[in-house]
C-alpha cells in the first residue's frame, strides 16, 4: 500500500486521469445544456408560431363556432400539440389528442397571456402558453382564448438516450486516458533505467565510475549531474578516510612497537628499580605523545564536521598575537630567534579556534627558523578581510610539497624535520580546519629562504 502511495507512476497517471476527468465533464455538461436549451428554444419557437396562426385564424372568423371549425380543420393533425378555446371561463373546445386538466389550463389562460410557461403533469414535461384571439366583424361578450400546450416527450426520449450515450463515452475515455497516461509515464520514464542499473553497480571500490549523460533527457540533466557530484565527493572524502586510516595506523604503530619492545626487554630478566623507573618514563613519553595525537585527531573531527561551532564574538588579532609572542618566548630564546608582532586587526569567530590555529603557525616557525633569525607575526584589516601572516627565515619549502603541507601526517624532508619535535603533522590540518570553520583560508608561500603562512578572515568586526 504504501509503494502505491508514493509510485511516481501512479501520481501522474492519477493526475492525467482527473485532468482529462475535467476536461471531459465539463465538455459533456456544456454539450448537455446547450442540446437541451436549443430544444427549448425549439418548442417556444414552435409555439409562437402557433399562437400566430390561431390569431390570424381568429381574424378571418366572425363567430366562436366559424373558428372552432377554421381551428379543427386547420390544427387537428398536429401530434403533440394540445388546443384548448375559452369563451370567458367556458371551454368550447378541446382537441382529440390530448387535453390538459381544467386547472392546468385556467392557470396558464390567467398567469401570464402571451408568454411560454412550463410545468409538469403525469409525470410530463409540458410547455404552453395562452392567446387572446380577436373575432373578425363582431363584438365580443366573454373574451376569447386559446391554451396551447406541448408534449415534450420526443425531446425528452432523445436527451435521456442522448445524456446516456455521451456519459457512457465519458467514462470509457477517462478509463483509456488513465492506460494511455500509464503507458505514457512508463515510457517517459525509461530514461531513469540506465541511471538506476549504473547507480546500483557502484560500490566502493568503484566510486571512480560516474552516471553517463550523453543519453539523459533536459529534465533529468541536473539530477544525473548532482548525482554524478555527489559520488565525485563520496569519493574524495572516502580516499581522505583510507588515506587517513592508514597515516594513523603508521603513526600509531611507532609508538606502541616501542612501548613494547621497552616492556620486553625489560621483562627478560630481573633489574634494579632505577632500569625499571626509566622504562616507565619513557613509556608514559610515549602515552603522552599518543594523547596528544589522539586529543589533535578528536579536535580535528570536531572541526570538519562543524560539531564544533564557532562562537561568533570579537577577536583582537594583535591583541592574540602578543600573548602567543609572549607564550613562545622562551622556546624562542632556545632557538636564539626572536618574534615581532605588529599592525592591527580584528574578527568575529571562536577565541580559543583562533588562538590555536595561529599558535600552530607559530610553533612551527620558531621550530623551522635558523638560529639567530626573527619571526614576524604581521596583523592586517581592510573593509574585506583580515589576515594574519607568521613569516620566519629557514629552508625554503619544494614547490612539489607546499600542496600536501596541510594533509594530515604529512611531514617535510629530512631537512624540515627535528629530532626534537613532538608534532604528529597534524598541525596545519588543524589550522586549514578551523580557518574553514570561519569560512576563511590559510595560505603558504616560501621561495629564498622565507616561508610565510597566511591566515585570512571573510567575517571582520
């Protein structure tokens, strides 16, 4: 029941069936009642005409009984028709065929003389009218009228075989409408076989494959097409999470292999408890480093898939700066390089979003500048925009390599990477992520020895 419910094919065949429904009633009652209104006309014009012919008849006779007689002569063979003559309230005649009852006639003699009246008797549909007839050459005592009366029967029989024979039709052509509507949406609706049969083919090992639309009609174009991009983000994100899952189990493996070797080999055989309390610390290095990992990961998540929504209040850039500045100053002094922070700026975003995608940038240009060098963390606003830059002075980064700086677990060459450093590259993916986040972008640009990432907000204060 509900498949029906809900069958496209069903709807449309549904609703070509009541448009032509309509089209068709509409067309056989307008077809009825003007048949039925030119038989009316019909009859009046009939009795008109009559009612003329006893005046003139009447014109030529100078007695009551000269004009029952010119009116017998002249009217008796009229089938249907029904004539009755007053001499005052007395009736002097009254045609053979058919004659109405006292009643009926008086009434039709005295409502209304001269016009068409109808009305029902024995269950027939009659229509009459009353005519003063003027004698020719005599004066009058009582007036003289004439009641026509009319058997519509005929028109009757051929309306009820006439109204039977079109409703008759009307229903067959609805119920050949509604097959031809049918077959009409199933073959308007071919085209979406071959798109069905390729969707169901693709699994994912085969998110590569895409809808064809050479052969798809106007109308279904921007479905194929959204599908088609639909499966071109499926795929992408689903390279993201193999690659991912991968980077992670590599990542992983290092730390937990080295716990375990430490574990084992201290386990061979008995130690002194100084052996034993450094095994134990350089295992709880190695959980810290895979907390840290894994909190990064967790926030990462959050961040791309906006579970974590910025709150949108007023961040002063170079307010943020000078406390990072602050912050890494000691980590600076190691490196023997020092920070610059200068210009101002301000955003709508997440305070601590903000704070950490900058401190990103700038751990990791105090960690790559060459010793005795400066880091410059620039603050800029515009009626746009505002931008962050953290440029240092260290190797320049491969043009073939800046692309995938921002993929997770993705370090530099050896050259770019320290012996020291606690990162799981997952840094720059973080800041790429909060800056979509804020609906802005990080950019990176490195030739002749100086690197610079730029932050960029779309939302300004």
């Amino acid at each position: 029941m509900r498949s029906w419910r809900h069958s496209l094919t069903v709807r449309l065949v549904s609703l070509f069936a009541l448009v032509t429904a309509a089209l068709l009633i509409g067309l056989a009652t307008i077809t009825l009642v003007a048949t039925d209104r030119h038989f009316l006309e019909l009859d009046e014009s009939y009795l008109l005409d009559k009612g003329v012919l006893v005046r003139e008849i009447g014109r030529h006779a100078t007695t009551a009984d000269e004009l029952v007689q010119r009116i017998r002569t002249t009217l008796s063979t009229q089938t249907g028709l029904s004539i009755e003559i007053f001499e005052g309230k007395q009736a002097i005649y009254r045609s053979p065929n058919f004659y109405l009852p006292p009643e009926v006639a008086s009434q039709l003699k005295h409502d209304n003389p001269g016009a068409i009246a109808q009305w029902q008797f024995n269950n027939q549909q009659l229509r009459g009218l009353s005519v003063l007839i003027p004698l020719a050459g005599t004066q009058q005592k009582s007036p003289i009228t004439a009641v026509l009366a009319l058997k519509t029967e005929h028109h009757d029989h051929f309306m009820a075989a006439f109204r039977h024979a079109i409703w008759l039709y009307v229903v067959l052509a609805i119920m050949l409408g509604g097959l031809l509507g049918w077959w009409v949406t199933r073959k308007g609706l071919t085209p979406l076989r071959p798109i069905i049969d390729k969707a169901s083919l693709i699994t994912a090992s085969q998110l590569s494959d895409r809808i064809p639309t050479a052969a798809v009609p106007t109308e279904l174009l921007p479905l194929t097409e959204t599908l088609n991009q639909m499966l071109q983000r499926l795929e992408d994100d689903f390279e993201r999470l193999s690659a991912f899952s991968s980077d992670l189990a590599h990542e992983l493996r290092t730390p937990i292999s080295n716990m375990l070797v430490q574990a084992q080999v201290t386990l061979s055989k008995n130690r002194k408890a100084d052996q034993y309390r450094e095994t134990l610390h350089s295992v709880v290095e190695e959980l810290e480093r895979l907390t840290h990992m894994v909190s990064d990961m967790l926030y990462l998540a959050k961040t791309e898939n906006h579970l974590q929504i910025p709150r949108p209040t007023e961040v002063h850039l170079d307010i943020e700066a000078a406390e990072l500045a602050e912050f890494y100053e000691l980590m600076a002094e190691d490196k023997r390089v020092t920070i610059r922070v200068q210009g101002l700026g301000t955003v709508l975003g997440d305070r601590l979003m903000i704070r950490r995608a900058l401190s990103n940038l700038i751990a990791n240009a105090i960690r790559h500048a060459h010793d005795q060098t400066m880091v410059t963390i620039s603050v800029a606003k515009t009626d746009t925009k505002a931008t962050v830059s953290v440029t240092n002075a260290g190797d320049t980064i491969a043009a073939e390599i800046q692309s995938r700086l921002f993929d997770r677990f993705f370090r530099a060459d050896s050259a770019r990477t320290h012996p020291g450093s606690e990162g799981a590259g997952l840094g720059l993916a973080i800041t790429q992520a909060i800056m979509q986040a804020h609906h802005g972008d990080v950019k990176l640009t490195s030739s002749r020895g100086e690197t610079t990432f730029t932050l960029s907000f779309n939302h300004t204060s």
